[in-house]
C-alpha cells in the first residue's frame, strides 16, 4: 500500500476537476493538492465519448472556464477540441503533473479524531490498493456513471443480426459507410448521430418514444466573428460574448417557464421554417412544456439538412420487437438496420460510485441536502461539484471551484480544520436538487442517488447564475448553517 497525505485531493480531471485545481493554485498556492482520475488522460467527458460529432450541448463562450477564454468561433465545439482545451488549460496552471491516472476512489472514510479523509484508491494499471489521507476532499466526476450508459432490454434483440452499440461506448472500428442506421432516443446524443453518421451512412433513422424540443443556432457566432473583423482584442470579444450568452440562457429558459405557450409557438415555428416540409411536425411536437426537459441545440441545423436531403428520416412510435433484420414497431411497420445505435441515455451516480462514510458511518447522498449547491450537509470537508441542468455546466462548475478556494482561504485565516454544514429539519424536502419541474428520463433516474432540495437559502439550489453568483463569489464565507472545528488531535505517521 502506498500511503500519502494532501491538503485537498480533487476526484476528476475532467472539467470540473480542472476548475477546482485551476481555482487551487491560482488562490491557495501554499496548499498541496493531487487529483485521482480513472484515465489516462485529462478530460473526463470528453475523453470517454468517442461517438461521431459528439460536441458540446452549449455554447463555448459560457461552456468555456471564465478565468481562461475559449478563442474558437464555433458556437457548439467538438469533443476532440474541447479536451485539447482542457488539456492546454491543466497545462498552463500546472495541474497535469498533479493528476495521478489510473486511479479509482473506491472509499473515504472522514475520521473527526484526526480531522482528515482517508481515501482507499485502485491502481486499475495495476491492480494495487493504494491510501491517501486529505484534509478537504473534492468530487468533481460529474453526476454520470462512466462505467454504464443506461441501457433498457428490447424484446427480441438477441435475434438481431447487425451491430447493436451504446453511444458511451462507441468501437473505434465500427464503420457505418453504406449501412442503414437506427438511432433510438430523442435527446442531445440522438440529434448530434443523425446529421453526422448521415453524411457516410446509407441511410438514419432516429426512432423516438416521444419528440424534444429544438432549436437551432448559427455554426459560428456572428457576433464574435463581427467584432474579429473589426479587431477587437479577443479577450474583449470573450468577456462580451460570455456575458452576454449567460443573460440569453437565462432569458430563455424563464421566458419558457413562465409564458409556455407563446414560446412553444416560437420554438415549434422555427422548426417547421428549418424543416420546409420535409418531415412531419408531429415528431417535433413534444407533449410537455418548453424546459420539462433540457431544450436540445443544433449548430446550423445541420439535423434539419439530413433530413431535407433525404438520408434520414425521424420516426415517432413505440417498439414491438427486434428481429433479424431490424426493429418492428408496434404499428407493425418494420425499420430495416444494419446497426442500432441505443442512445438512451446515461446511468447516475456521485463521486464516480466511490463509498463515503463519516467515522465508519455510511453516508447515504440522497438523505443530504447541498449547502449553496456545494457541500452535503452533515459531512465535513467536502465539496460535490455539480453544474447546472438549465445552462452550461461550467458556469457553476467555476463558482463551485471559486467557493472552494474562498472556504480553505477563510479556515487558514481563522485556524478552522474542519467546516460541517448543518441542516434543520425545516430545511428539507423530498425533491432533488435536480428539481421537480424536469422531467427527462435520467432526472427520474438520479433521483434514488442526488442530494434533496432544500425549503430555503443557503440549502435551496436555484440552477440560477446570477443568484449563485453572489451566493458563491461575494457573500460571506461564514454562515450560520456551517459549524466550524479548530484543530484536530495530532494525525497519525
């Protein structure tokens, strides 16, 4: 066993774990800290999914770190240019040589006596159990399990004679030139396949239990490109784009919220002028309200133009069975394929599965509430990392970081070794902190592993920038809800 201490240890080099230690280093340079991430490389994300176009679900002025600018004029990015951008930024703050690849956390254990974590670690490399001890423990996985996509059993798909393939795990040898394609889901995953397998494939088939909401956004950002050409600086044409993109996230996903039916006649006529005919509103007509689930965004519709063309098609109805040659629906109509491509979406869970207990006592994630979105309540020294589900990922990614950073600063300055949050029975509900008004699938899902919902600030979680923005840059650090300790007894050597 390898046994080594750290001031804060980061689970994650993926985006969230980037921020954190970016955070780290630029504002606690005395504080030493390491971060265990199961591959091999920086990226998380965007290292697993190897699927053809996978890019990002938002714009990469908000979706790009607010402390280094993203220069790119692509408003949605690839996932191959997004992990270069991750890996130039662990780079520049000096955080790759900090990663150790090849681990997975498998337990922490907060032990009062000694006021630190012990982390029990898996070299998958080499099979080794290593231990770690921390002061402050951060998770920065994500709230997905990278081991399995969620993947429901269709009758009859033992039969199937072609290629059956999850998108989370995507063969690199998989070549779908001159095959018919099945494309089963309507999510984000779902309309980025269809354009870009259609370009080579014979033909696609996006097969849907029920229609999303779409929208469609430039390729390239005028604006932005508009100011290159004048020559504005591009750290100016960052700070605008990204303030600006936020209000405009924010302004629709209200608008959605709170006037319904004017913006689903918004949305819904787009589609039908990008469409001209070519498909059916029927299967871009969801049943629920704009924002019951996560509005879904095509870079210059490009969904649209395979579906004007020709080489694919969209196809609204219930599955009755695989056989040999395809998949029958339950209107009897049989869908030719030569590969399925089940994207159905992911499988939830915290802190990559790792086992968490304060003092041999297991804690049990869904019974905690979130302290401003970011500490579980009754667990010291540790920070979750969750983005927003209304807006890009990575602007509460960064206050989260931010907050953390601010915290150790203030437990250094005032001699704290361990912060709590303590919640009151009045501060709980039953919903997740994922809320209530949405309804996709992996919500449902997660709700048996995501923390609840608080009744009120600081345990309530707004999916608000702005609200967290203060909350997390600018209130004070010291709260009535968090429970300060002063020094631990002497560690053990």
């Amino acid at each position: 066993m390898e046994y080594e201490h750290v001031d804060v240890l980061i689970i994650g080099a993926g985006l969230s774990g980037v921020s954190a230690a970016c955070h780290l280093s630029a504002g606690n340079p005395r504080l030493s800290y390491a971060i265990l991430e199961r591959r091999t490389r920086i990226g998380g994300t965007w290292d697993l999914f190897r699927y053809p176009g996978i890019r990002s679900d938002s714009d990469m002025h908000t979706f790009g770190f607010g402390f280094r600018a993203w220069h790119g004029t692509k408003v949605l990015a690839d996932g191959t240019d997004i992990r270069h951008y991750l890996q130039a930024t662990a780079d520049e703050h000096g955080v790759t040589d900090r990663v150790l690849f090849g681990r997975r956390a498998v337990r922490a254990d907060w032990s009062g006596d000694e006021g630190r974590w012990t982390v029990e670690t898996l070299d998958e490399t080499t099979g080794e159990t290593e231990i770690r001890t921390a002061r402050f423990l951060v998770g920065a996985t994500g709230y997905y399990d990278y081991d399995r996509g969620h993947r429901p059993e269709f009758p009859g798909e033992e039969r199937f004679g072609g290629t059956l393939v999850h998108p989370q795990h995507w063969p690199e040898d998989l070549d779908h030139t001159g095959r018919r394609v099945v494309v089963i889901g309507s999510g984000a995953t779902a309309i980025t396949l269809l354009p870009s397998m259609a370009a080579d494939a014979a033909h696609v088939t996006m097969l849907q239990r029920s229609p999303t909401y779409i929208m469609a956004l430039p390729a390239d950002d005028p604006v932005s490109l508009l100011l290159r050409r004048l020559r504005v600086p591009a750290r100016l044409v960052h700070r605008l784009g990204r303030a600006r993109n936020i209000a405009l996230q924010r302004a629709l996903y209200v608008l959605c919220r709170r006037a319904p039916r004017t913006m689903r006649r918004v949305l819904l006529g787009a589609v039908r002028a990008r469409l001209g005919g070519a498909a059916d509103m029927r299967h871009f007509t969801p049943a629920y309200k704009p924002w019951d689930q996560r509005l879904c965004v095509v870079p210059g519709g490009d969904l649209f133009t395979a579906l004007r063309t020709g080489r694919a098609s969209v196809v609204t109805e219930h599955i009755d069975t695989f056989t040999e040659t395809g998949i029958r629906l339950r209107s009897g109509e049989e869908i030719p394929a030569d590969i399925v491509v089940t994207a159905t979406g992911l499988r939830m869970q915290l802190a990559g599965g790792m086992e968490l207990a304060v003092d041999g006592a297991p804690v049990t994630t869904r019974d905690r509430l979130l302290h401003k979105g970011v500490m579980l309540d009754g667990v010291p020294n540790l920070a979750m990392i969750i983005g927003y589900t209304n807006a890009s990922w990575t602007l509460k990614a960064d206050l989260a970081a931010a907050y953390v950073s601010r915290l150790l600063t203030h437990m250094d300055r005032h001699g704290h070794t361990s912060v709590t949050p303590v919640a009151t029975e009045a501060d709980r509900s039953p919903v997740s902190v994922l809320g209530e008004s949405l309804t996709s699938g992996y919500i449902a899902r997660g709700d048996a592993t995501m923390p609840r919902q608080g009744t009120r600030d600081p345990w309530r979680v707004r999916n608000d920038y702005y609200h967290d923005r203060r909350a997390l840059r600018r209130s004070p650090v010291d709260d009535p809800a968090l429970r300060f300790e002063g020094p631990a007894k002497p560690a053990r050597t």
